[in-house]
C-alpha cells in the first residue's frame, strides 16, 4: 500500500516592520525609529511600538538596522596571545565574562579575533578595516606592538586592555585603556616579603615586552633597590614558564628565601619546582603571586598569597567606556567629559605561603 505523502507545512511569514506600525497604529516611519533607537518620538508611542514587536516577534533586520543607526551592534576582541594560552589561562575568561555581561546588556555581540603570529595583523587589520564592528578591545600589546597604530589608522574606536606602550617610548596619548596598579600591588607584595624578614627575595617576571610585566619589575625594584639581576628571571605567564624560571633562580642563588611571581599561574609552577627541591613553603621560602583569578591561589599547595586585581570588573569597565564613547549624548545633554584611562587598585591576598 503506497505512503501517504507526509503534508509540508508553508514557512512561517515573517513579521514585518509595516505589521508592527499597523499593529501599533503609527507609521512606518515612527515604527522605524523605535525599532533602531531614533530619537523624537514621544514615550506613549514607544511603549505602543513596543508592545506590537513584542505582540508579533518582529525581529528587526540587522542590515536595515545598520543603514538606519551606522552601528553594526558587535565589538571585536582581539588578544594578542596564543589560542592555546588564552582558552587555557583563567585571566583571560575573567575578562571575557566580563566584556560579554557588559555587552549583552547593551544588545551588541562579541566577536574573538586571536593574532598568534605576524600575519595575523594583516588579517585582523583587513577585519577591522571592513566596517564589520563598531569598536574594538585589545588584550596583551606589546611594547612594540602595531596593533594602537593600525587602530588609529582606520579611525576604529579602541580600548585597551593594559596599558599599550612604554611611558616615552612611543606616544601613546590619546589612547585609552583599563589596567590595574601593577606597580604599587607588586611594591606592596614585596614590601610584605621585607616584613616577614626575608632577605634574599627574588622575582618571576612575565615576558619583558609586555608593560604589566615592566611595571611589575618596577614595583619590585622599588621595595628592594639594589637587588642584583641574578634574583630576576623571565618567565611567560605559565605554570611551565614559572617552573623554568624557578629552577633557573635556584640554581642562580640556593640560599633565596622568598619569590614574587608576576603571576598566580608562574607561582604556581615555582611551588611544584620549590617542593621538587625539598624547600618547604613558606618556612624556607615564602612565595607570592599576582592576580588572584579563578581560585587558582586558592587551590595551590599551599594557598597562595597573591595579589588581587578584579579582573571581570575590569572588563565590563573596557566594555563600558567603548561604548559611552560610541553613543552620542542624548539631545538637551551638555557634552560628556572626555573619556580617560582608568587604573584600578589592587590589594593583596594573605594566605599559607607568605
């Protein structure tokens, strides 16, 4: 007995923007200003134009939204760093989660570009370049990096994450970014080392062309002028990086009784190598880290002493004043102040190891 033919159902029709005007008795053109955030319109009629989005499921189309507002609604993330590092090491998710609360509440999408290598600029720039996205966020410039300068070739609104640049080796004014007190929370974790009677502090520094570490190293230094090149080893910003680097300090100088890592997953490497080595933490060697993220201080052995940066709060802050700087002051309003850098404070953690 032959099937019966299974009926094929018409797709559903689509709500259009002359539904929801006719459906909240203005024009289309009213409707249109609700629908992408036009001004002069009066309340009663938005909450109307509202109720008949709601009412139908009108979903605006984006390419008409764009021609309408010039906004494309999405911002671009771009990280400096290894893809392999970044969906591995939990600062970078910290941050992430931050940017995409901050940006789901203003409606717009977050869009993940990586630059692993030197061609990578190239593609990055010809993104940005193509008017895919209203602004971007950049983690890990370098010292040297091209990323500021490829920015304010192409007019993008940008934010970084960490100061970009050297004071005075490049001019950086003009640049805005959110960081924290690297400086003064790596003198203040030092400073605690010098308090407990510890002597022969070294440090763990994360890669030299990125400011965080630099200015880290500077807070050191400051607590402890004087202190010989030998107490000073690089490491990158990974647990194997701080186990390289603190078997390079103890074989350097043994008799070291305290280490400042520049952060929690390099202590975490040194405290694997100080157990390795027999050391006892903290009463051999007292050990501090830096950012306190994801509980990772927390969970080593034993509890780290660290100090905390907000890490979340200081990207939902990126996100934030991106976004205040592409939204024009509503009509009436007098004009914003300028936008600023913004350095947030740190405070250091106490536990088990120092």
């Amino acid at each position: 007995m032959p099937e019966r033919p299974t009926a094929v159902r018409p797709p559903a029709v689509r709500p259009t923007l002359e539904a929801v005007a006719r459906r909240a008795g203005v024009s289309r053109a009213t409707a249109s200003r609700v629908v992408n955030g036009g001004a002069g319109v009066r309340g009663a009629l938005i909450e109307r134009v509202r109720w008949a989005v709601d009412d139908l499921g009108y979903v605006p189309n984006q390419a008409a939204r764009t021609l309408v507002t010039r906004r494309h609604d999405a911002v671009a993330v771009v990280i400096a760093e290894p893809g392999a590092r970044v969906f591995a090491d939990p600062f970078f998710a910290r941050q992430l989660r931050g940017i995409s609360k901050e940006l789901s509440a203003r409606d717009a999408q977050l869009v993940l570009l990586l630059v692993e290598n030197a061609e990578d600029y190239e593609r990055v720039g010809r993104y940005l370049a193509g008017g895919h996205v209203d602004g971007a966020l950049i983690f890990s410039p370098r010292v040297d990096d091209p990323l500021p300068a490829i920015t304010r070739r192409l007019g993008v609104p940008t934010v970084f994450g960490g100061r970009p640049g050297r004071s005075g080796a490049r001019d950086d004014r003009g640049l805005l970014y959110v960081d924290c007190d690297n400086r003064g929370g790596a003198r203040e974790a030092v400073r605690h080392l010098v308090g407990l009677g510890r002597r022969r502090i070294a440090h763990i520094s994360g890669p030299m062309d990125q400011t965080a570490s630099l200015d880290r190293l500077d807070g050191y230094r400051d607590a402890l002028a004087g202190a010989g090149p030998w107490l000073v080893a690089e490491g990158d910003f990974t647990p194997a990086g701080g186990e390289r680097a603190m078997t390079e300090l103890l074989d350097l100088c043994p008799d070291l009784d305290a280490v400042f890592a520049a952060s929690d997953l390099m202590a975490s490497g040194a405290l694997r190598v100080l157990h390795a080595r027999g050391r006892s933490v903290p009463r051999d060697v007292a050990v501090v880290g830096f950012d306190d993220t994801a509980r990772v201080g927390e969970y080593a052995d034993p509890p780290l002493t660290t100090v905390r940066q907000d890490v979340e709060e200081m990207g939902r802050l990126m996100a934030r004043l991106l976004l205040r700087g592409l939204d024009p002051a509503p009509s009436g309003v007098g004009t914003p102040a300028e936008p600023s850098p913004v350095i947030t404070a740190t405070r250091l953690i106490r536990r088990v190891s120092a």
